[in-house]
C-alpha cells in the first residue's frame, strides 16, 4: 500500500504527497473523488486510477503546447516538470508523442537550422539547439541534410548589415565585428568575408569608370 504523507494547498490545486517521494497536483474535484487525505493509505487500483488521470491531463496539456508551437522532447518534458507530473507518467506522455511523430528532434533541428541559418552562425546554432536539449550527433545530422554554410550566412548578414556602417571608419568597422563576433562567426571568418565585400566594391566601382 502506498500512503499519502500529506496534502497542501498549491495555486489553485492541491499538492499531493506521497511515502514513495512521488508528488503531483490534483484538483479539489479530485481529492474528493479518490477519497484522498493525509496520512492515509491509498490502494493500488486507485493509485493506478490517479496515474491514468494524470497522463491523460499532462498529454493534452503537451498537446495543447505543441498545437501552438514547436517544441523539442527536452522542452516539453521540462514543461511536465514544472507541471508536477511524476516521472513515469511524463515517460508514457513523451513515448506518446514520439511514437506518432508529435515531436521529432531531428525534424525540429532542421527546420531550426534553416530560419536561423539566415541570421546566425553553425556555431551559435548548435549551441542553442544544444541548449533545447538536442544531442550533439542529431545537431550534426541535420546539418548535413540542409544547405546550411557558414560563409553563405555570414555574406548575407555582411551585405545586409554592411551598410548601416561607415566602414572606413575605424570605431563603425569595429562594431561591426563585434556584431558578427555576437552572432558567433569567428574573428578570421569575418576578416576574410569583409575583405571579399570590399573587393567586390572596387570592383564594382571599376566597373562604373
């Protein structure tokens, strides 16, 4: 037999602890409904009844979640978390999930790497995704699978930005490479992008004469 050690109040639900250091929040409805007070034991049919209760909750909030935008496995379980979901039931939530492909990794890595491709460089790009929980061999894979480069990246963000710049002015240049430096280009990389963006000037202005 499992007993409940105690029940507090907790926003609007009820915090309910258990002797098997399990803890997860239940609504008033719910206290009642299983009969539930502090100091008491619980059978195993009704804490089974309470884990059935508690998935099907957590999996619609996951959902609900997901229906509005894309999360990854780590970013939804942390979600759980916070929710107060025993572990074994935010496993069935996320087995959930995977199995009929609701949240996919590597999916999510991609499509990550191609709208920030745009403005961010591979290296700050695996460390945000790593951050999101992903691991280091799904970041590498779906980088493989775009056509994702980081001098393609850094020209764009030159050419755009560039011009908000007096580039023969030291300080304005100098901002400039802390901007790109921020974005997570190397110092080298910048140097030999720059020094490209100027040549295409010249030549642009030879063109003219």
């Amino acid at each position: 037999m499992i007993r409940v050690v105690r029940i507090e109040p907790y926003k609007n639900r009820n915090k309910v602890v258990l002797d098997n250091e399990e803890k997860f929040l239940l609504y008033k409805g719910d206290i009642r409904k299983f009969k539930l007070e502090s100091n008491q034991e619980i059978s195993k049919v009704t804490y089974n009844e309470i884990k059935q209760l508690l998935y099907e909750r957590g999996k619609e909030r996951a959902l609900y979640i997901l229906d509005k935008t894309f999360k990854t496995e780590k970013q939804i379980k942390d979600k759980l978390i916070q929710g107060m979901y025993p572990e074994d039931v935010i496993k069935r939530i996320l087995e959930f999930l995977k199995k009929y492909d609701i949240i996919n990794d590597k999916r999510y890595a991609s499509m990550y790497i191609e709208y920030k491709g745009k403005t961010r460089s591979g290296r700050q790009i695996s460390q945000d995704l790593m951050i999101k929980g992903i691991s280091k061999d799904i970041i590498s894979e779906s980088f493989e699978s775009t056509d994702y480069s980081d001098a393609d990246s850094l020209k764009k963000i030159i050419d755009k930005r560039a011009k908000r710049y007096n580039l023969d002015d030291r300080k304005d240049l100098q901002k400039l490479y802390q901007y790109l430096m921020g974005k997570g280009y190397k110092y080298s990389d910048i140097k030999n992008e720059l020094s490209e963006y100027f040549e295409h000037l010249e030549s642009q202005f030879d063109d003219e004469i």
